[in-house]
C-alpha cells in the first residue's frame, strides 16, 4: 500500500511539474510569437519610412502603424519649428506644432502647442523616457489646455541628441499600456525620430538647393562651373543669353573659346583658380561677342587636387562706354574752356584785321599787286573769324534753348538748304521720316547745325568714291523708347583707330585746308546741351554708328511708337550716325 501511494504522488508531481512545463512553454511561445509580431511590425514600418523622404508622408504612416501595433484609438506626432531643439536652456521647452493626427486625435492635426501648454504633450519634450498617464474621477489627463483623454503615453522623438518632436498615443485597447506596449512605443519612437530627422535634413538641403538655384538663374552676370579642361559643367540662364544658345547647348562647350576665342590670360586666370590663387579680374574684348567683359574666376572646395573652377562673367560694354564718355565730357570742358579764352583774345585783333583790309580793298587806287595781297589777306582774315567763332559756340555753356521742335521738318529744310550742292556732287539721298515721330524739346537751331554737321561729313565722304561706286546718304527717323535719327552713307568707313578722337577739337582726316576739326565736337557738345548722347560703332566691315541714348520720359499723346528702320538697305551704305534726342509732353 505504501508503495503504491508513493508512486501515485511521484505520478501527481510529474504531472504537475509538465503543466507548469507546458504553461511556460505557451508562455514563451506567446511572448516569441509577440516579439515576432513587433520585428515584423517594425520592418514593414523600416520598409515603409525607408521608401520615402517626403517629410509629410513619413509622419502620416509612423501615426498610423503605431495606432494599429498599439490598436490604440488615437495618435499624434508634433514636430517642433525647423531650427528649434538646438542648443540653449530651454532647448527642450519649445512651440510644436501637430503635423499629423489620427483617430480620437485627428482634430488637432494643424494644431500649435506653446511650450507654456499644461498638457502631456508639451510637457513630454522635457523628458527622455515614455510618459503615461491614466484618468481617474478626480483627475482627468489633459493632452492639451480643453482636451482630456482617458489614458495615453507620449515619446519625446530625438536624434543624435536634437529634439525633432513628440509621438503621443490615446486609449489603448484594454485601457491601459502594458510593459510591452511601452517598449513596443519607444522602438518605434527611436527609429521614427531618426528618419523623421533625415527627411528633414533632405527638404533643408532639397530648399537650400531651390534657392541656390534661383539665386543662380536671377544673376544679372554669366556664371559658370568649369572641370578642369575648360568646359562648362553649369551655367546659368545670364551665360546662356549672352551667348546666344539654350543652356543645354552651352554644357560642355569650351568656356575660353565661347567666351573670347583664344585667349592665354583666361587659361591663365583659370589656371590660379585651381590652385587657390586669388587673381586680378580680366578686362578683355570679345572678338566672338562683340562685347568688352570682365570675368573673375574662384576655387570651388574639393578634396580632390584638381578642382572645378566658378567663373564670373560680367558685360562692361555700357559701363565702359559711359566711362568713355564722361572721359570725352571732361576733356571737352577742359579745352572748351581753353579755346574761350583764347577765341576772345584773338577775336578783336581778328575784326581788326577783316575790317581794315576791307577798308583798303574799297580804295581805287590801289596797285593791283597790292589788291591781290590785300585780298588774301582779308579772306585769311574772314576764315580766322569763322574759326574763332566756331570755337566760341563750342565751347558755349549752359543748357540749350526749350521749344517744340519737329525734327523731321529740321530735317527737310535742311535737306532743302543742301539740295543744290548735293546735285552737283551726284549724290543720292534717301530718307524715311515718319509722320509718328513725336517732337523733341531744344533749340531749332542748334538742332539744324547737328543734322548739318552729320549730313556735310557724309557727303564729304562718298564724294571720295571711286568712279562707278554710287553715292548714298540715308537719313531716317524712329521713335520707340527714344527719338532717334540716324545718317548713314556708301563712304568708306572710319578706322578703330580713329574713333577715340572723332569728337576730339581739332581733330580731322581730312587734307590741311581742308577742315577745322570742330564739326563733330560742336555736335557732340550740343547733342549733350540737349540731354543726349553720342557714342561711335564700328561695324566689323567697316564705318561707324554714333549712337546717342537719352532715358525715356513717356510717350507723348497722339505718339506711337516705331520701329527702328535696319541700319543697311540693299545699298548697304557703310558709314551710319545715329543720334537720340529728348521728347517730352509740356
């Protein structure tokens, strides 16, 4: 009997102990079978977040798998301002706002949080760890100021030791949050805050980018990124327009040759970029462009040894044709103030001369011989007047007389005056004068002296044609922002060389005798008198353009604007001036 008793109670024991073999076994299957679950849950949460680097997409699916591990009713992830979290005291006490909401929580997605909320989810910044809280009768749990939920559990999210926001989960399934839906909140908390953190370091790079981008388009000034061959690698939309191409057609030209042809001092210029060297700018005329740029070049960072080159590339063709200008102004107002001086001296001695041979010419008995010297000297006399004259209305100052003045009619009375000669030297004139062309405010007649001027030289030019060559003048007139009025001729051009000293006193290419040389000074200074300018073009085959320019006052009532006429017909007449007036309403 007592044997059998013993071995009923070593059965009993043994079945106990594999029940509680078993219960541990289910219970460890169960927690295995939970672990899993979480690993599995967590790498389609990877997977997913992994797949994008929209900030706004990433927050909407880390709300949504955490409400559904947790089968919670409600969650939330605030983020806090770009740039906050960094630094300083209240580093961690900051304004968050709730970029994405589901559930019993979804009408406070757009939502701001002060630092200075009493709810769980300001105050759960301050901290490193979960923080639950659970309601009870006397003490309900405010998410934020007016909102209380039942229970609910919030994560600070921080990478690399920077705040990027907070994740907050509302009611969970059974009411309450187990141990493990705690550890479960803080794994997905650890690796959304992470690439919450990267999506955001992509849209401040991805924006950084754009406005770099813009900022390179909207330069006025060409700039390029070079290798080290030479060869544009970017340009912007400025480089592009100033060589006349689309920008996919400007990568990977050849910078020097598209810019200036062959040109050692860019080579050069680039070359001391790379090394870091801080070069003096170039100065350089572009025979390709028919432009004067100034191009400046600087070593972008780079590990490697041989860098990309950024190069600046600014037009300074008006700058120097302006400095050009105020240059000639300044010289002319020095011997403008010379020859004044001197012109008023000589003018008294001058009439003394003209008056007295005058005189003595009207005498009978004069000796021929006698006559003749007298003669010559009372003609001498006369051209020293006209010279003295002519140097005492250049340099004349003060601002020209103000009146209505049509232009064209300036033009067909002068044209008129010049009929005769213009006959007799075979020369051909052509005009276009629109009725469109509103008036300009000067002085009639100093006017007419400037279209004189510009007509004689033409004519004096194409009378030096060749027999069998036509003579040509093209006199036009056009309106679009400026009023302008243009001589061209079939002569044979002027040289580069001549120019710089077209306006220059004195200055002629004609033969001795034949020409004071003030012509064109005394039409530049009344051209400038009148709030114009003048400059000079030469175009490649030969000739010039002086081109005046004047800032646009408004069209006046009853005007329109015209476009200008090309600056050659089928004559191709190789000598143009253009000269460019104000207009205005009274």
């Amino acid at each position: 009997m007592l044997a059998a008793a013993a071995l009923g109670w070593r059965a009993i024991r043994l079945q106990r102990r594999l029940e509680r073999s078993e219960r541990d076994r289910r219970r460890a299957a169960d927690e295995l079978n939970r672990r899993l679950s979480e690993l599995f849950s967590l790498q389609e949460l990877s997977y997913i977040l992994s797949g994008s680097l929209q900030l706004d997409r990433i927050v909407e699916q880390v709300v949504r798998y955490a409400m559904r591990f947790l089968e919670a009713k409600g969650a939330l992830v605030a983020l806090a301002a770009d740039g906050e979290g960094e630094g300083g005291e209240d580093a961690d006490r900051r304004r968050l706002k709730v970029t994405a909401a589901e559930g019993t929580l979804g009408p406070l997605r757009g939502g701001s949080i002060g630092a200075d909320d009493p709810g769980l989810i300001a105050r759960s910044v301050t901290g490193e760890r979960v923080e639950l809280v659970h309601s009870t009768d006397s003490e309900p749990t405010p998410l934020v100021a007016g909102i209380q939920v039942a229970s609910a559990a919030a994560v600070p999210l921080r990478a690399h030791g920077v705040l990027v926001g907070t994740l907050v989960i509302a009611d969970p399934r059974d009411g309450v949050f187990a141990p493990e839906d705690v550890r479960l909140l803080s794994t997905v908390a650890t690796h959304a805050a992470i690439v919450i953190a990267n999506a955001r370091f992509f849209e401040m790079v991805h924006h950084a980018k754009e406005q770099w981008e813009t900022a390179f388009d909207a330069l006025s000034e060409g700039i390029a990124v070079v290798d080290t061959q030479g060869s544009i690698r970017r340009a912007n939309r400025s480089l592009a327009a100033m060589l006349d191409s689309p920008i996919p057609s400007v990568i990977g030209l050849d910078l020097g040759t598209a810019l200036l042809g062959q040109s050692p001092a860019l080579v050069d210029l680039l070359a001391a970029a790379r090394r870091g060297e801080r070069a003096q700018p170039l100065v350089l005329r572009s025979a390709p462009l028919g432009r004067a740029l100034r191009v400046n070049a600087a070593r972008i960072p780079s590990p490697e040894q041989e860098a990309s080159v950024v190069v600046l590339v600014e037009d300074v063709t008006d700058q120097q044709q302006m400095e050009a200008q105020l240059i000639q102004s300044e010289k002319l107002a020095a011997v403008g103030q010379l020859v004044s001086g001197v012109a008023h001296e000589l003018n008294n001695p001058l009439t003394s001369i003209a008056g007295l041979s005058e005189f003595l010419l009207e005498q009978k008995e004069l000796a021929s011989k006698d006559r003749g010297h007298l003669r010559v000297i009372h003609e001498q006399a006369e051209r020293a007047s006209r010279i003295v004259r002519n140097l005492l209305t250049f340099a004349r100052k003060g601002p020209a007389e103000q009146a209505r003045v049509d232009l064209n009619d300036v033009i067909q009375r002068t044209l008129t005056l010049m009929a005769h000669d213009l006959k007799l030297k075979d020369i051909t004139v052509e005009k276009v004068l629109p009725t469109t062309i509103p008036e300009v405010v000067g002085d009639r007649h100093a006017l007419q002296q400037v279209v004189l001027n510009l007509l004689n030289n033409a004519a004096q030019a194409v009378a030096d044609n060749t027999p069998g060559q036509r003579r040509l003048i093209c006199i036009n007139t056009s309106f679009d922002d400026r009023v302008r009025m243009r001589v061209s001729d079939s002569g044979p051009g002027i040289s580069d060389a001549v120019v710089p000293q077209l306006f220059t006193p004195f200055f002629t290419t004609k033969e001795p005798g034949q020409g004071t040389g003030l012509g064109l000074s005394i039409t530049y200074s009344i051209v400038e008198a009148h709030g114009g300018r003048i400059t000079v073009e030469c175009p490649p085959e030969g000739g010039a353009a002086p081109l005046p320019l004047h800032p646009r006052r408004g069209t006046p009532r009853g005007a329109s604007r015209t476009r200008r006429p090309p600056l050659r017909s089928q004559n191709a007449p190789s000598c143009s001036w253009t000269t460019t007036l104000r207009y205005g309403a009274w």
